[in-house]
C-alpha cells in the first residue's frame, strides 16, 4: 500500500512538473512574439538587391534573381500542405502559386522579419468569391518564430506554416538586406 502512496505521488509531481514546463514554453513564446523581433539588417547597395524571387515548391528553394541571374538561393519550409496544388482557400496550409510581389516590409513580426506577398492577386478572390469561401491572406517570406531561431536545423527539415514561405532567420537576413518592397516574386509548382 506505502509503495502505491509513493507512486501516486510521483504521477502527481512529474504531472505539476510538465504542466508547469509547458506553461513555461507558453510563455516564453508568447513574450518572443510580442517582444523578440530585432533590428533589421541595413538593406544592400542597389546594384547587390534582387529585382526577381522565383520560388520552386517541388524542390523547396528560393532564388534570388538580378536581371535573371541568380544572386542567391535558399532551401525552405513552405504550407504543411503544399505538395497538394495552390493555395485555394483560408485554412488550407497550401503555399499559393503564381506571380505576385513584396508589397511591404514586416521588421516587427512574429516570426524573424517577415515580407509580404501579395496574394491573393484579384484572380484569387474572383475563385474565392464563386467558391463561396475566403481566399486567405497575410502569405509571407519570414524567418523561425522569434525566440526559436536556435531549432533552425528541425524547422528547416520540416514543411511547418501555414501556406508561408520559410527560412532560417539569418537567411531571412541576408533575403531582407537585398529586398526590397516592390520586386516580382514568382512561386511555382
């Protein structure tokens, strides 16, 4: 009977135990995104920023272009879905395709700065609108969530947003410092 106290006890001390690590990751989490971005990186001279991204989701790269020369290229993490064709819908966790641009500049997002693509383009929300559903929106280029960058080596391996493009955070550097808002960006299957 004394040896069942004792266990019971330990199932109650490891439970408070993990309870209390995971509020712990709650937490910390919640206080990086609001909190942890940084200072961006000063952005390039002109003649070392692209003018094209070109995004290849069936080899998970993107490319940095400068007069359709490639300056740079990145492996990256897309929508856990995105094997499965082009976004069509909010919630779909597929990556969009097609040709749109970085409309604008995020230095203080929740994931390690973040450049938005402008999807959906008006052929995305005429689909959207007769499907009767919402075409999703806030489709980014961003780095790890902030406060995580450390686990870039899981993340990398992994397709883990929500229809975003993703890539380690000094990546995500390197890709801010030599892009600016405005420049074509073109994902493919």
């Amino acid at each position: 009977m004394h040896f069942l106290k004792c266990s019971g006890l330990r199932i109650k001390s490891v439970a408070l135990f993990l309870v209390i690590v995971a509020l712990c990751i709650v937490a910390y989490t919640w206080l990086m995104a609001r909190f942890g971005y940084g200072t961006p990186p000063q952005d390039r001279p002109p003649t070392e920023q692209a003018n094209q991204v070109v995004i290849h989701k069936v080899s998970r790269t993107l490319e940095l272009r400068r007069n359709h020369q490639v300056i740079a290229r990145y492996r990256i993490s897309l929508g856990r879905a995105a094997d499965q064709g082009p976004k069509m819908r909010e919630g779909d966790q597929k990556t969009p395709e097609g040709r749109y641009a970085i409309d604008w500049r995020n230095a203080r997002s929740k994931y390690h700065l973040s450049l938005h693509i402008s999807y959906p383009d008006a052929h995305d929300s005429q689909r959207a609108k007769a499907g009767g559903y919402k075409p999703g929106s806030n489709i980014m280029i961003h780095g790890l969530p902030n406060g995580w960058g450390w686990l870039a080596p899981i993340f990398q391996r992994l397709d883990w947003t929500d229809g975003c493009i993703a890539v380690s955070n000094k990546e995500m550097r390197e890709i801010w410092a030599r892009l600016p808002a405005g420049v074509p960006v073109e994902i493919m299957p």
